[in-house]
C-alpha cells in the first residue's frame, strides 16, 4: 500500500504526536490528527509522507519508527488514510504502461478493451457520452439517478486477490463503472443516489455542471474517500452565505446548462474517464477539478473527509479531533 500527503493541503506539527492539517481554500477547514498512544512518531510520520513511500519504507525514514516496528507504523498509516489526512493508493494499475503513453503522448489503446461506463444523467450527459463514444469507449446513459439499478454493479473488494509490485496490492477489475453528470438544480436527487451507492460501497466518479461552472471529481470510494454530501457540505460551508445555499435548496426549477458548459465539462472530462476505463479507477479519488467555463480557468483541489458525515460514518469512522 502506498501513502503520501494531500498535495493541496498544508501539515503543521504541533507536537511528536498531533498535526494540523489544513484542506485548500475551497474546504474552509482545519482537522487535527491526535495519536491517543502517544507514541512520539505521528508527526514525523506524516513528514515522512511528503515524499511518498509504503509502510517498510516510512518506517526506515523515521529514526523514533524503527522502535515500534513496520506493523505499527502501518497501523498510523491506516488510521491517518481512513481519516481523510492522508491518500492512500489502494488499486495497483492494471494498465499504467497504457495509462502513461496516453497521459505523455496522447495514445489512445484499444478502449473497447477497457472497462464500460455509466453516464447518469440528462442532457450534459448526453453531451459526454456522445464525444466518449467518438473515442471508443463503451458507454450507457441513463436519464435519471431513479432509473439505475444500485445492485447489479460489483461493490469494491474489501481484500486483494494479490499482491504486486512494491507491495501493491490489486484488486480484481470492476466490468463496469458509475459516472454521475448532474445539474446544480439536481441536488435532492444527488443525495439520494450518493446514499444508495455509498451503501451499497459501489464506487463511482461525480461530474457537475452549475450555470458556467464545472466540477469533475471526486471519485467516490465508499468509506474511504469523502463522499458528495462531504463535498457540498464543504462548499456551502466556505464559498456561499446560509441565505444563499437556501436558496438553492429551495430551488426546484430547472435549468439548462449553456451550450458553453457542456462543452466545458466534455473536455474537463473526457481523460478522467478514459483512465477510469484504462486502469480501472481514479486519482480523483478525494480530488475535485473545477473549471470555469467562460474563461477557462482551472483549480484542483483535496476533499478531506468530514468526521461526522451521516453517510459515511456507518462505514468507518473519520478523525477523531475535528475543529472546524
């Protein structure tokens, strides 16, 4: 397993054995990572994690670690990752040499050999299931979230059916992912089908469209990763008024997209879903990409998880010491 720190988020030590961890502007706030053991090691730990590395590896990086041993060491590693402090690599690329001569080159393999996917979603996702399958890919739309079948798709392993190079371990290929495309307007809907696929621990890629405004991102794994009600919740908390965020609440008139946007969230799109298909997951995992379509600019930033986030803490537990 392979850990390393948050690239938009900043880590202070404060102590052997606490670190303020502060997310980027778009999360408006700070979680503390507090060892309740005290074992002297969890800051430089986590100092260690700025250049990356498994367990074994961090542990010969920390002088103090080596007392406690590679399985303890593994064991803050865990715990930091399952809070949302850390990212953490579950899946080994199946296809990386594939994955990297497109990300370098632009070679595109055979995508009708990869996994298929499906588009959840009315008309943006017919503007992005239309360019995906000029590509190759193996693409379904369906209309409305109420529409989709939660169970016929494979929920993540929860173990590895083996282990491959630098400790890595693979899981088996999913046949078929879940891309969610949804309007700004959408909101009650994506929170039901957020729940069921949470629930049911099926990961899926979230893709939104809002006026002139795109998001692609995160790629959900279920009690891992931040979650979409950890996403708005987070955005409503740092970017818009209560008064505001009501407002959108109460909305329940729909709108269509501009032209614009769809061809913005096309574009934004397009790779992260080719690598979905190519390497059978995503390093949207905990990561939103926003793009503004009128000007093109674009920001990425970290989606730590939120300690008491209704969805998620049935499946496990974030933080233990939030301060908001």
């Amino acid at each position: 397993m392979y850990y390393r720190q948050i690239p938009t988020a900043s880590y202070v030590p404060i102590s052997r054995d606490e670190v303020v961890v502060k997310g980027s502007s778009i999360e408006g706030f700070t979680l503390v990572i507090e060892d309740p053991e005290r074992r002297g090691v969890t800051a430089d730990v986590v100092s260690a994690l700025g250049n990356g590395g498994d367990a074994e590896e961090i542990c010969r990086a920390v002088s103090r670690a080596k007392d406690l041993g590679v399985e303890a060491v593994q064991t803050i590693l865990d715990e930091l990752a399952d809070s949302g402090a850390i990212m953490r690599d579950e899946w080994a690329a199946h296809d990386d040499a594939a994955w990297l001569s497109f990300v370098r080159f632009g070679n595109l393999p055979d995508l009708a050999q990869g996994a298929s996917l499906t588009l959840v979603g009315g008309r943006s996702a017919d503007t992005l299931a239309a360019a995906a399958m000029e590509l190759g890919l193996r693409v379904t739309v369906v209309p409305s979230a109420d529409d989709l079948d939660v169970t016929s798709f494979s929920p993540t392993p929860e173990l590895p059916t083996q282990i491959g190079e630098g400790g890595l371990p693979i899981f088996p290929k999913v046949p078929e992912h879940i891309v969610l495309v949804w309007d700004g307007t959408q909101r009650a809907a994506m929170y039901r089908i957020n729940e069921s696929l949470v629930g049911a621990r099926v990961p899926f890629l979230s893709c939104q469209v809002d006026g002139v405004e795109v998001s692609v991102g995160p790629f959900v794994v279920p009690g891992r990763t931040a979650c979409l009600w950890e996403v708005e919740r987070l955005w409503a908390r740092s970017t818009a008024s209560e008064s505001h965020y009501e407002t959108l609440l109460a909305s329940g008139v729909s709108r269509t997209s501009p032209l614009v946007t769809r061809h913005t969230l096309t574009a934004a799109a397009l790779p992260w879903l080719i690598e979905l298909a190519i390497r059978g997951t995503s390093s949207l995992a905990g990561e939103v990409v926003r793009v503004r379509a009128t000007n093109s600019v674009s920001t990425q930033h970290a989606v730590m998880r939120l300690p008491r986030c209704p969805v998620c803490m049935p499946l496990a537990p974030a933080v233990r010491n939030p301060l908001y």
